[in-house]
RNA sequence: CGGGCUGUGGCGCAGCUUGGUUAGCGCGCUUGACUGGGGGUCAAGAGGUCGCCGGUUCAAAUCCGGCCAGCCCGACCA
C-alpha cells in the first residue's frame, strides 16, 4: 500500500494535477484524506443534527452488498431474521449491572410524546439485549425451544463524542444477533461460529481485508459479556478497527431477564447465550484499507459498478463501440455502467470513477478504435492495457476475478510489513505506534494495559502465537497480546 | 465537563490589528465558444441580512459586551 506500489511506473503518466480537486494524501494528512474520499466519492455527508450521518446511493449500495454478504453467512449458521422495537422501557436497561454501567453515558431517552411529558422514559435502543431477552424469557419454555437462533438488521443510537462518518457515528446501521443455548459449549461454539465463519469470512472473502482474530481483555470487554471475540484489521495509517464482534454472555443476561427452561430431566436451568454484531463502520474499513491517493478502491464483489465503459470523446463510431462493449458486459453477467457524457471532459470524467473506486475502466476512444483497440484500467493497480475489441470481455473477467484477492494480499502484506513481535513491555511500548505489537500477554497484564493506554495504545486482542483462538479453559497468560492504535 | 480556536455566497478561505464608497479570492455552479487519450482554455453570468442580539460611532464584517453554534485536544465506544 505503498504509493510505489499503487502508482506503477508503466502507466502513462498518472496525474494528480495541479492543487484543485486533487485529494490530498494520506501520509500528509490521512484524517483529512479519509473526509475527502468521503466526501468526493459520494459516500456520505454529516446529518443536520450533530453525530448522525446522511448515507448517499453509492454508499448504500456498498451496504447492500456487504448486508447481502453477512446475511447469507447468517442464514447459513442457521439465525433467522426478526425486528424488535426502536424504543426500550427505561427499567430493562438497569436489569442487567455492567450493561447499565457500560451504556448509561450513550443513551438517549425519550422524555416526551404526544405534547406531553411521559410517564415513563424509553430509551432509543443502543443495541437490543434487553428487549430480546424480555421476549426470549416469554418464547423460551423447553429444551425444545432451543437453541434460538435470531438476528436483527437495524439502526441504534449512542450518544457520541467525537462522530466521524462511519466509524463513530450517533445512529449507525447494524445487524445484531441475539442467541439461547440449552449449554455453555453450545453458546461458545457457535459465538466462534458467527466470528469465523461469518464475519471473517465476509470481510476477508468480500471486502478483502485480512483480519486478526481473538478475544478482548477485561479492560475491552462488551458490556455484560464474559467473553468478546473480534476481527481487528489494519488501516492504511497503521491503526487498528474492529470489524465485528461476537459475545459469550455466560448466564449474565438469563439471570437477569429470568431465561430459563426445563431440560429432559425436568429441571429448570438458565440458558446460556451469545450476541453478535457487525455495523456500517465497515465501510469505513473498506475506505481505509484499501483506499489509495486516488481515491476509493472497491473490491469487485462489493462496487456497485464493476465496470465502466466511457466514451473519451463525443464521437459516432466511438459511442456505437462504447454502447456494444456495454451490451456485451452487461449480459456477461458484469454491473456495467455506460459512461457516454461528452459534456464533460474525459480526465474529469475518470478521475471521478477513480474516486468512486469503480474497479475497471474501459476507456474507448477514436485513437485506439481506428486499430480496433480499447484501454481497460484496473483501478486497484492503475495499470492500462491496450486490449483488441473482442478481448474486453476477457479482460474485464480477468480484473474482476483478481482484484480483490489482490487487494486482500496487499492489506495483509501492508499489515505484516508494520507489526512487529516483541518480548517485553518496554519494547512494546516503543515499538508500538507505526502499526501492531505482539507481545506476550503475561508481560502486559493489567497493569500494562495502563502503561499503554497512557500512549494512546491498547490491545486489539488475545491471541495464540499461531493467531489461532484460545481453546475453550486456555489460560490467557499463554497468549500473545496485539497492541496498536485504534479508532 | 477541563484546555485551545473558529463563525464571511454550495465548499474552502482573505479582509478585522489601524472602522470609510459597489465585501474580495480559489473551487464548485449556469450559459456560450473552442476543446477533448488524466480535473483543458477563453468569455459572460448567478449566488452573501459578514452566526445572533445589543452597544460605541456621522459610519461597523472590522471596535466593545452578551448569547448561540461548530471545530480541535483529553475521559467512552461498533
């Protein structure tokens, strides 16, 4: 992810010309490249009221793509979708102690309705663990009735500090998945289930961002969980985002919602159960990631255009040759998108789907066409080729297929480039903010979490040496620590 | 909530210290022409109660007071 990298010397003379419009970099200023990239991409603009966020038809339809991708994974691990209400009676927040504790400073509450001020004060939903399991105290009765298996795609609202679009907003969109397990193993198993199998896979199969994998510290915990797993990736800047998490609640919840059911032998246990999530900061993920001083990088699988067939100039047998590759892409089975405005200027033209991170280009102009030629551009390489009229197909297929295992391949060598492994807390903290530390968790302990917090730096996870996941009973003080910045 | 700063066309800013005629600039926008293989050129336009209220003054974007809003830095978080 090196500017070397993205800009090789074979293309002809990419240009970021002049100071108008061009964005500024990301080793200038990489928050300010992150608003422009944003802004410029049209993914986003600050809602009227402070904190929220207005996300616009190209960002959304990333969203979709993303949504449509953990939802299958969802399915498949067997969760069924449901909704439950926006807004929660103020009493189920307060039944369940570190809940109360972790989320009283981000609740909004609702203290009038109707012209009038209301009985009781409800709360818009910061995530939904109570409401659920009010209703899963109700549904669940028998061993029979489990496990249950439900998921929710919805908004939820947390009063924010410092907002940034998409990765800390006041209302941002989610899925959220809400689990009873007859067992602990059962609750354990499938919490790694949903980690692995749907949030890994998706970010790292889709979005093409190679995440690490483990579980939190005390310190970084979810809020009523007895265990957080999570996805942590590295930015273009070296820091650190979680991607999605996956709780083991224990019997915190059951406890407190009176969860219980009769098992074979009649008796009445608590269940034991699991949530999930992952939000539209994956977006912002895919920004930082893979984004380049161009613009946005799109892996295929999740552009809302694959591919972009424009006209460099107002021309009739150029737009005839432009309008046929479009039909050809187009029942090929590609999103295509026609780009024939030759009242605006060619460079404007892809400089802006560069922005939008659209993966191909096919740029069809007289010149080439008068030898039976086009230039396809893969965006994620800014490489051009000249390829023959009946070869575009083939090209575009090829970029498509590629792309987005190569832009996973250049995150994870970007990522393994900037960590660094260590074997004390001194060096650790030295070491620890051009991008990730491992060190032994034994040498950081608590007490280390304070030393490092005290320079902005925290431990994105636990892990074993090998990036597996602790067994079920592993000691933590066998674990490796990866300490970085995050956001 | 503690510390630093800013409010001027859609966006980004200058002007304020040392009040003085039609408040400028860049980008964007509109129209036209020439252009056209990486944000092209030229010309003509549209668009602003200078955050709000009050005060000083012959005269306030500019000086004074109050209020409001927003930004940045610290403690929370997907």
């Amino acid at each position: 992810m090196t500017d070397s990298a993205a800009t090789p010397e074979s293309t002809r003379t990419p240009t970021r010309p002049g100071t108008k419009g061009a964005l500024t970099t990301r080793v200038e200023d990489f928050p300010r490249w992150y608003q422009e990239v944003v802004a410029r991409a049209e993914l986003a603009d600050n809602g009227p009221v402070r904190g929220t966020m207005v996300i616009r038809p190209w960002g959304y339809e990333i969203w979709e793509r993303l949504q449509a991708a953990i939802d299958e994974r969802i399915k498949a691990a067997g969760a069924h979708n449901a909704y439950f209400p926006l807004f929660i009676p103020e009493a189920f927040m307060r039944l369940e102690a570190e809940h109360v504790e972790g989320f009283d400073p981000e609740l909004w509450v609702v203290t009038h309705g109707g012209g009038r001020q209301l009985d009781e004060p409800v709360v818009v939903r910061p995530t939904s663990e109570t409401v659920i399991n009010h209703f899963f105290a109700k549904w669940i009765q028998s061993y029979r009735d489990l496990p249950m298996l439900v998921n929710q795609w919805c908004n939820v609202v947390r009063w924010e500090l410092r907002p940034r679009l998409f990765l800390r907003t006041t209302e941002f969109l989610w899925q959220e998945g809400h689990t009873a397990h007859a067992d602990e193993a059962d609750a354990r198993a499938y919490a790694l289930r949903i980690l692995t199998d749907v949030y890994r896979d998706a970010i790292e199969q889709v979005a093409g961002i190679p995440v690490l994998v483990g579980h939190k510290t005390a310190r970084e915990r979810f809020a009523g969980a007895v265990r957080t797993w999570t996805c942590e990736a590295m930015m273009g800047d070296g820091k650190a985002l979680q991607m999605g998490t996956s709780h083991e609640l224990g019997q915190n919840f059951a406890k407190a919602f009176g969860i219980q059911y009769s098992d074979a032998t009649g008796a009445l246990r608590h269940v034991w159960q699991t949530s999930w999530g992952a939000s539209t900061r994956l977006i912002g993920a895919l920004i930082m990631a893979h984004g380049d001083d161009f613009g946005l990088r799109l892996p295929p699988a999740l552009a809302p255009v694959e591919v972009v067939v424009l006209c460099v100039r107002e021309d009739e047998a150029v737009c005839k040759a432009a309008s046929a590759l479009f039909e050809e892409l187009r029942r090929g089975g590609r999103r295509v998108h026609l780009d024939a405005r030759t009242d605006t200027g060619f460079g404007r033209r892809t400089v802006d789907w560069e922005l939008k991170g659209v993966p191909v280009r096919v740029e069809v102009g007289p010149r080439d066409l008068a030898d039976g030629n086009v230039t396809v551009v893969a965006r994620h390489l800014r490489t051009k080729e000249t390829v023959p009229l009946a070869g575009v197909a083939d090209a575009v297929e090829r970029i498509c297929r590629s792309a987005g295992r190569e832009l996973r391949d250049e995150a994870l060598a970007f990522r393994e480039a900037r960590t660094a492994t260590v074997g004390s807390m001194a060096e650790a903290l030295e070491a620890g903010t051009a991008g990730f530390v491992r060190v032994p968790w034994n040498k950081v302990g608590e007490p280390g979490e304070l030393q490092l917090a005290a320079q902005a730096l925290t431990v994105r996870c636990l892990q074993r040496g090998d990036g597996g996941l602790a067994a079920a009973g592993e000691p933590d003080d066998a674990l490796v620590a990866v300490v970085g910045r995050s956001y």
